[in-house]
C-alpha cells in the first residue's frame, strides 16, 4: 500500500508509458480491497454545498449521505437517510421519517434538526446543487417535528423533487458551527469532511489522488468488502484504457469509443456501454466578445460540420435541440441547425463581421480526447467562415474558474451534461436558466422568456400542458443560438473482472458509489 500512495509512483500520466508506471500497487491494493478509478478530473471542492461536477459527484455521495438515494434503471429514488416518507394529494407536502440508526463520523446521530440545518445552508450559499431546489424549497419549507421526522412545505409543486433529494447532502451542525468561521463554513469544509457516508477522505492530493477509507462502524449494513478506494487523476484517455488493461486500474470513466474498441476481447476487462442521458454542446459566450451577435452565432452553427461530429463521437447520436432525445417532452421533429455553409455565409454577412477576419478561442478538458476532436472539428467549419480558433486545454477546475463571468468565459465551452435524474427539468434549469450563470453548466446565457418557461414547466403537474411549456422551451433555446447542439455519447466504462456488485444507472454513472462494490 505504501508503493500505492507513494507520489514517486503515481506521477500524472499522459502517456502510455506513465499509465504503466502510475498504478504500480495495483496488486498490493485488491489485497487490501481497495478499489482504483482512473479519471481525468480533478475535486475542486469538498464542500457539499458549493462543488458541482462528477468528480465532487463521486466524493460526496461516498462520505455525505441524502435522505434518499438514486439506483435503478428507469431511475428511481429508494430510502437512504430517511426510511420512508408520505406525500400529501396536493403534492406541496413531504413527510420523512428518519433512520434511527444514522450517524455522522463523529458519532452524532443524524437527526431532524441535521436536516433542517442542512437545508438552511443549501440555501444560504445559493451554490452547488441548490438549483435543483430553487424556488421549490423555500426558508421555511423544513421544519422538525421530532428527531427523527422532518416536513417539507414545499413552495410550489414539483413532481421531481424527490429524483433531486439525492444530490442534497446532510451535514453535521455542531462540526460545522464549531468551524463556521465568517464564510458559513466554506473554509472548513472545502478540504474537510463533516458527513456519516460510508467513506472518509484518508488522503487528499490535487492533481494526483484521492484515497478513501471505509469508516469503521459505520452506520449503513450490507454493501461490499472495499476497505477503501483512490480516485487518481489520469488524465490522458488512453493511459486509462492501459491502466484497466494491465491491471493497474480497476475502473476507467473517461474511455473513448477507440479505447472501448481496443479494449473488447481483453482478458480479465469488462465493457459497459449503455445510453443515459448525458449532452454534449458546445457553449458560446453570448454576453461578450464577438459571439455576442446571434447572427454570428447562426453562421457558426449553420457552417458546423455535424457528421464530422457524429464520426468522431463513434458511439453516439446527434442531438435534437437542447433537450436529450427520448426524455420527456422532447422534440424529436425540431428544426435544429445541421451543416449548410450557404446559410451559414447568408448569417454572417448579418452580423457586425460580414467577413470574418477574427480569432476565437476555446478551451477544453485536459486529457479529454473527445473534447479535443470536437474542437478540430470547429476549427475547420471556423476556417470556412475566415474565421481562426484557438484551441487551449485547461485542468477542470480552471475551466470551473473561467466561468465566474462573461469576460472571462472563452468564446467556445465545450460542456457534457449528465442528468441527475430522468426529468427534462434537469437539463433544462441546469444548462439554460440565467440563475446558473458564473457556474460552468451555464456560464452566461440567459432569456427571460427561457427562464419563464422553465419556471412554468417545472411547477405544472399536468403532462400535457408540462410538454407543451418543453416544446415551446425547446424552440426558443434553438432560436437564440447559445449552443453548437452536439451529440448524445453512450457512457463508457471499462471494469477489470474481479470488480463485482456494480450495477449501472443511468445517471451520474461514472461518479462511481463504492458502497455496493466488492473485489473478488
């Protein structure tokens, strides 16, 4: 285990070579039962309240617990902090007994007033997941009624609100208010874990890794025999693919479909190549610099070379519009902009740079192959229009930072978007309401007239009058232009044989839950 966690041996890898050398003690750990995923995406933050993203995903919902948790496909929510919970018949209403047993790291039990004091930061920092709540649950919504009950007095219906319970993470008060500092906890929460999940944080190293370790008498029963796990950051694809290949991985999450080719047939791997619903578009800063103009933006995304797209992703369809295709309320027969570079010149003789002649720039993932070819793709529809790109690869928590504003979002932001749950709200909320700009789901784009369908869809209980608010939302995001709608990937993973318990869910499935897993 020392080799294991020893920096000389778990330098970052970007080539095959490191991805050989990176995981040496990939042995030593399956005999100690603990797990190795290799993922290109580094933990900005620990504090359940403020980080987004799959890799703050995978951490929290390991060492934070929800009232519910999500499994299953279709997806379902299924008890987790509470035991079970009653609904009142307007739908405004939500009763949740707690499970007497719960605790939080330190011992403290895991009570009504956790719940409520929970809530009450969730909306205090207006951060992190707290959009799936907004305008739902309100400062007064939560409200004890014994230690192991809490009431939620929701402000308007909403029929996915249990679907986001599970990205609402309780934390410890008294942990919390013994470190409150004048930032609400920030400071102390951003590298320290205040939870009763199943795991603890043994070891933090950004850039490198991050260990887990199981907590001993924890409060849940069952589960699998991991004694801990290390996300480790590799952030080129195919040293992951090398990684499971070779054994010194268990799991990889970021895979191309040319990864997934390599690896069929290999002995001791196994593939999972299943649909969710996760999106790909290609963000533009409508707020500042040159694509603020929408005829510029309809150029661009008229001149895009959507089959080149297609080819690249391998396993993937193209998008519809904004919304994934077959979730609720799609649009399978939107007009949507597909490659025609006669509309394409029409739109940019409109706009303020008739001839092109500028220089654009875009950033991506570090390590993100996939990304990086999409780019390659706009810079050659760009080359059409006289129009240069400029192509930089950042770590994910600088792209995060880019996104604070419009000065300082790149003219092009590639983004996937992995639904939390099977409701088109999700997406929606996430990636169009002008409440998420300054975060990297939506770094400015914002339309009153979007921002009141959302509004509107996600308080109507009746399906058709909901679909129709979808299908008018659909065609309003298409005529602002925001996005290069992209393309729908099939989630990629690849598993070494001895991982056992892993089931896939077609939600947030590369921010792997450990509870349930074993090593053979």
């Amino acid at each position: 285990m020392s080799r294991l966690i020893d920096r000389r041996h778990l330098a970052l890898s970007s080539t095959a070579l490191a991805a050989s050398a990176a995981l040496p003690g990939a042995a030593d750990a399956q005999a100690r039962k603990v797990l190795i995923i290799a993922s290109n995406q580094d933990v900005p933050n620990f504090d359940p309240h403020v980080a987004t993203g799959y890799s703050s995903a995978m951490l929290l919902r390991n060492v934070y617990d929800s009232l519910v948790r999500v499994e299953g496909s279709p997806v379902r929510a299924v008890p987790h902090l509470a035991e079970s919970w009653t609904v009142s018949a307007d739908g405004l209403e939500y009763v949740f007994k707690l499970n007497p047993a719960a605790k939080f790291h330190d011992g403290t039990p895991v009570d009504a007033a956790a719940v409520h004091y929970s809530f009450a930061r969730i909306l205090r920092q207006a951060k992190g997941n707290s959009w799936m709540i907004a305008g739902i649950v309100g400062p007064q919504s939560v409200s004890v009624v014994d230690p192991t009950t809490v009431r939620f007095r929701l402000l308007t219906p909403y029929a996915a609100f249990l679907q986001v319970l599970p990205w609402q993470w309780i934390v410890n008060p008294k942990e919390v208010e013994a470190n409150k500092g004048a930032d609400d906890g920030q400071t102390y929460l951003r590298a320290t874990i205040a939870g009763s999940g199943a795991f603890r944080i043994k070891r933090a190293e950004p850039g490198n890794l991050y260990e887990f370790e199981r907590v001993a008498n924890g409060w849940k029963t069952g589960g699998g025999n991991l004694a801990g796990a290390i996300w480790r950051i590799v952030r080129e694809t195919s040293s992951q693919r090398l990684a499971v290949q070779r054994g010194d991985a268990h799991i990889a999450v970021d895979l191309t479909s040319e990864d997934m080719d390599a690896l069929k047939g290999k002995p001791g791997v196994t593939l999972i190549m299943e649909s969710e619903f996760r999106t790909f578009s290609i963000k533009m800063n409508t707020e500042f610099g040159p694509l603020k103009d929408i005829n510029l933006r309809k150029a661009i995304s008229y001149a895009y070379d959507y089959q080149a797209m297609a080819d690249t992703a391998g396993y993937a369809d193209l998008m519809v519009g904004p919304l994934p295709n077959g979730i609720f309320g799609h649009d399978p027969a939107l007009p949507v902009y597909r490659t025609d570079l006669a509309k394409a010149k029409e739109f940019l003789a409109r706009s303020a740079t008739p001839n092109g002649g500028m220089k654009l720039n875009m950033v991506y993932v570090s390590g993100l192959e996939q990304e990086r070819r999409f780019g390659l793709v706009l810079l050659d529809a760009l080359k059409k229009l006289n129009i240069e790109l400029d192509i930089r690869a950042l770590v994910w928590p600088d792209i995060v930072a880019t996104a604070k504003s419009p000065e300082t979002t790149a003219d092009f932001y590639p983004v996937y978007q992995t639904a939390n749950y099977g409701d088109p709200d999700n997406i929606a909320f996430a990636a169009y309401h002008s409440s998420r700009n300054g975060g990297w789901q939506n770094p400015v784009y914002h339309s009153a007239r979007v921002d009141a369908l959302i509004m509107q869809a996600r308080a109507e209980t009746d399906e058709t009058k909901r679909k129709g608010l979808y299908l008018d939302f659909q065609q309003q995001v298409v005529a602002d232009a925001p996005d290069i709608f992209g393309v729908l990937e099939k989630r990629k993973l690849a598993l070494r044989s001895e991982v056992g318990g892993f089931v896939f869910t077609p939600v947030a499935s590369n921010a792997i839950e450990l509870f349930g897993l074993s090593l053979k």
